[in-house]
C-alpha cells in the first residue's frame, strides 16, 4: 500500500546535535522516531532533500541519514541503517512525548456557606482525598482510611 509506513513511529521529544556532511553542525529538534528514519523541526537552517547527516542522540551512538522529506517547518530523514531495536526502545522510552498540562492548577475555591464554618466562624476548605491505587478496591470503601471493627465504625489516628 502505496502512502502508508512500514514501521510504526513513536512520538519523543530530543533536542540534539547533528552535523551536515558538508561539515555545518546544527542542533535538531526530533519529534518522532521508527526503527528506519525521524522527523525533525526545522530551526533556523533549512534542509534540503538528499542532504546527508550524521546525528549525536544523547546517551547513543551516532548515525547518518538523508533527508527524504522537506518543508518550511519539518523535514523527514531516512536512516542509512535501521536501528537496532535496543537503541530504537532506549530513544521511544526515554525521550517520549510528555503531554503538558493544559491549564495551570487553580486556587481551591473557599465556600461561605453557613456549613462550611466552624465554631470561631472561620471557614474551613476541605482537602481532596488522595487518590486510590488504580485497581484497588479502596476506592469503592465508604471507610477508605478508616479501621472498622465489628458494626462500630471507630476512627484511628
């Protein structure tokens, strides 16, 4: 099928050197990776298709590519070799793609409501709970951090 990969491509986020074979060393910003090429975004220097490269990962041995793709923004380089599955897993895994945040985390709200204070009339802000393990049953527990003996439900510090 004409269009379509034959590798699956792994989003990461690597900022690294990489030197032109004409000997211009430039700093490449990898947005994903397959065993056979990358896609790189364009900084101030453009590239050009069949341009050749040697890149320095962090951490990895260098290799050599050659632009295949090009535009203002992206540019795709084809891997003279594969690489090998562990440098491939080490790239996917420690530099994936880290989703940001969308919002910065808001103040609590502070509710006057005539029950939300105490005795002195000073409101009280209720902190969340912290979260159950993922799978466990605790978070289905109407006594989740509390020690229940018999029918008492007694309270422990």
């Amino acid at each position: 099928m004409e269009g379509q990969r034959a590798t699956r491509r792994s989003e990461i986020r690597l900022v690294c050197p990489c030197r032109l074979s004409d000997g211009m060393p430039l700093e490449l910003d990898l947005r994903d990776v397959s065993p056979r090429g990358c896609r790189v975004k364009i900084g101030s220097l453009p590239l050009y298709i069949g341009q050749s490269m040697t890149i320095f990962p962090e951490g990895l041995n260098e290799f050599t590519g050659t632009v295949r793709r090009a535009d203002e923004t992206f540019a795709g380089v084809e891997f003279d070799r594969e690489l090998p599955h562990p440098v491939f897993e080490r790239l996917r895994c420690n530099f994936a793609a880290r989703e940001e945040p969308a919002e910065p985390a808001s103040e609590p709200e502070i509710s006057t409501a005539p029950d939300q204070r105490d005795t002195t009339g000073n409101v009280s802000i209720e902190k969340p709970r912290p979260k159950a393990p993922y799978g466990s049953l605790a978070a289905l527990s109407p006594t989740r951090g509390k020690r229940v003996f018999g029918t008492k439900r007694i309270v422990l510090p």
